[in-house]
C-alpha cells in the first residue's frame, strides 16, 4: 500500500474516534490531484445556496449565502485589481498583473493547476468552498448520499477543516505561508500588508458558516475554541521554525527578516528599545517574532506541567543561537520537535473552566511584567484575551458584559502597530485583572 492512501484512510479514521491528527498531515487543497469543480455547484439553493437556514437539516444550507455577501475571502481576487496591487506588481518588478501572476493568485484565490480546474472553476471566485474543503471532483455527489458520513467524505479527498491542526496548517499556508507561497519581506517592502492571524479568533470573523450543535460534534469531534486558540498558536510556532531552515528562510545574505520581529527594527532611532534584555541577549538583537512562542508557554504550563520549564528553557536556547549564529537552524528544530509533540498534546487536553481560568490570569500577569512590549505579542496575547474570555462566558464561568469596555480598550491599543504604546496596555490590563476577579466570583 502507498503512504498516500494509508494516510488517508488514518487520517478517517482519527476524525471518526475524534482523535488527533498528527505527522500523518493530509495535502492542503490546492495540492490535491483531484479536479475542483466551481463555487457554481454548491451555490443553488437546494444545497448551500439557500437564503434563511433550514430548520430540518443538518447543515445550515446557507454557506454560500454567508460567504459570498460577507467573507472577505470571497473578494480576495478583486483586491488584485485595485491600484494598491498594481503598486506592489510594480515595486517588485513583477512581468505579469497581480491577478495574472501565481505569486498573488495561489494566496488570493484557489489556483490548482489548470488541468485540475472544471469548467465552472474559476480564479475570479477567490477563495471559495474548494480552497478550503478540498477539490470536490470525487465526494461532491457522494457527501449528500442518504449513507454519507464525514470519514467517507475524507477519505474521498474532502479537506479535515473542522479539525484544529488541519485548519490551521491550511489558514497559515495563506496567512503566514510555505516553502510554496510566502509573502515576504520584501513583498512588504513593496506595499503588502503586514500578516496577522489567530486561529480561534479568525475563525469566528470569518465569519463562521456552520453551527456547532449536538449534530455537528456527532459527526465531527467536539468543539473547544481555547483548544483551537492552543492549537494555533503550536502549529504557527513549527511553520515559522520550518520556513526558518527551509529555503525560504533566507534572503541573499540575509535571513529572511519577515520571521523576525518587526519593530526590533522599525521604530524611530530616539526610541531606544531593549526588548530583548527580557531574552538575555542584549540590545540591538533582531530577533525571532516569538509572540507564539509567547502564547505556548502559558499553554504549555496547563498542558504538559512537568515538560514546560524545559520548553522555555529551550526558547531561551533558540534565541540565544539566532543571536549569536551558533547552531540556530540545530536549535530551530529542536523547538520545533519540541511543539510538535506539544500539538499532540494539546489536541487532545479537554481545556476545562480552571485550565482556561489559569492560562487567562497567566496571560494578563504576564503583560503586566512586560512580556509584550513588542507589539506582535501584544496583538497576540489581546486575540488570546478575547477568545478566553468570551469561552468562560459561554460557559458561565465569569460575566462578560462588565468587561467590555476594556476590552474595547485593549482592541484599540493593538489596533495599529504605528500607534502601540506598552504603557497603555498594561494600564488596560490592570483594569482588566480586576474585572475578571469580580467576574469570576459567585
């Protein structure tokens, strides 16, 4: 038997015990042999086309509805037309218009080679069902067969995106990148916009075009959005430490610096910044984007208690060798085995009340020593703040309404990268500490 179907009939099976998916990682969808089929096909309204959700189905009915008026990735493929595109095509010395070019196009649409595309596929969709569930050519008719079940969807090449690692290894191949596609620092030189992303938050703002019922979790594995947030921040953590030793990792005689933390660099020569002192490392240090490994370390005290004091010990030695050159691509990766057995491990913790209790005032206490001086922590650490918080709310373990002001607050502190002042986020979270201790009493 090839490895390709062993893991995919692995891959069926973990989703049907609703266990985790690890090493054996299924193709993302633009890699998948099978052909896409177009949005066109799951746009009528007897199947995801339908205006109000259906009250007897199982599904929503309205997937596309919801998509095509208000995800912004139905619209990813115009943005390649506007004037700001156009600059960047020029500032790079591209050949080829941004919606001509596979540079833009393999991000900002579903752009599976052209033997693999039918008729009604087309790039000016965006990013549209097949991008994410996987080209449909072999379960499309199969999934609404009376006897379908997800694992046989699966097996026929439908993409896991209702599993956490495998949603958020397809998300970050966009909103971070691959050795395939990465938008790099000299594509932000030319005029692209920084990349942010959080999985559990993004997930909800997507915004979300299924219900996370009694039915859904039947079929598909329970739902914890803090284990989602967790997740994120691990699998975020080994892409980055795997385009850091891949061939992408470097720039000429530079490393590839969009690993790296922005504003070690971009700040003004009269704010004299030290944001490394806290790694022992010195001043004038750029160093790692370590806001994930920031995030992992709280998670890890939860997940792994007797291993967390070795994984920050082994942070400390990653950046200690990027500062200094010796061994860093051996260092990287032994991080990155580190947070792989780390994902397996979160996966599959159940995140209850005290766990997501403790990772929040972790969090928060951290800020308030200064963790997150940089800004990529701080927006890191608020989408953290946000997705734990409204998680306890659900599920009555602390009133959320009175914290909303701060939170408001907090959003705004991290609201530009330019405008970020560490000051005025730790006195948000001081406010915030409070509330939460109120909050939490019965």
């Amino acid at each position: 038997m090839s490895r390709r179907p062993f893991c995919v009939a692995a891959i069926a099976l973990a989703i049907v015990l609703h266990a985790p998916i690890a090493k054996c990682a299924p193709p993302l969808p633009q890699d998948l042999p099978h052909k896409s089929v177009g949005v066109a096909t799951c746009a009528n309204s007897l199947c995801h086309g339908a205006i109000e959700p259906w009250k007897a189905s199982d599904v929503l009915q309205n997937e596309y509805i919801t998509w095509s008026r208000s995800d912004r990735h139905a619209r990813s493929y115009a943005t390649l037309l506007n004037a700001r595109s156009k600059d960047i095509a020029t500032n790079l010395g591209m050949t080829e218009p941004p919606h001509k070019a596979a540079l833009c196009l393999d991000c900002h649409t579903h752009n599976p080679a052209p033997a693999r595309r039918g008729d009604q596929s087309l790039v000016a969709d965006g990013v549209a069902c097949e991008a994410c569930h996987g080209p449909a050519e072999r379960w499309l008719t199969g999934h609404v067969a009376p006897n379908a079940t997800h694992a046989r969807n699966i097996a026929n090449g439908m993409y896991p995106v209702s599993s956490d690692v495998p949603r958020a290894r397809l998300c970050l191949s966009c909103h971070l990148g691959t050795q395939k596609k990465f938008v790099t620092h000299r594509m932000m030189a030319a005029g692209h916009p920084r990349m942010s992303f959080e999985l559990d938050t993004f997930t909800a703002i997507g915004p979300a075009h299924f219900r996370i019922d009694d039915d859904w979790q039947k079929r598909k594995g329970s739902w914890n959005s803090v284990r989602a947030w967790a997740v994120g921040q691990a699998v975020a953590a080994q892409e980055l430490l795997a385009l850091l030793q891949g061939p992408r990792g470097r720039d000429g005689l530079f490393p590839e610096l969009v690993l790296f933390d922005c504003h070690s660099c971009h700040h003004q020569m009269a704010d004299r910044r030290n944001s490394s002192a806290r790694l022992g490392v010195g001043p004038g240090v750029v160093r790692l984007n370590d806001a994930n490994l920031l995030m992992l370390r709280k998670i890890s005290q939860r997940v792994d208690p007797t291993g967390a004091p070795e994984f920050s010990r082994q942070v400390a030695r990653l950046h200690g060798a990027v500062a200094s050159g010796n061994d860093a691509l051996a260092q990287a990766r032994a991080t990155e085995l580190m947070i792989e057995a780390l994902t397996a491990r979160i996966s599959a913790y159940p995140f209850r009340r005290e766990d997501v209790g403790s990772i929040l005032f972790g969090l928060i206490d951290d800020g308030l020593t200064g963790e997150y001086r940089d800004y990529q922590g701080a927006e890191q650490a608020v989408m953290a703040m946000q997705s734990v918080i409204d998680f306890m709310g659900r599920h009555g373990a602390l009133r959320t309404a009175p914290l909303r002001p701060v939170l408001r607050r907090l959003l705004a502190v991290v609201a530009s990268d330019e405008s970020y002042k560490p000051a005025a986020l730790e006195q948000a979270l001081r406010e915030l500490r409070s509330g939460v201790q109120t909050g939490m009493e019965k």
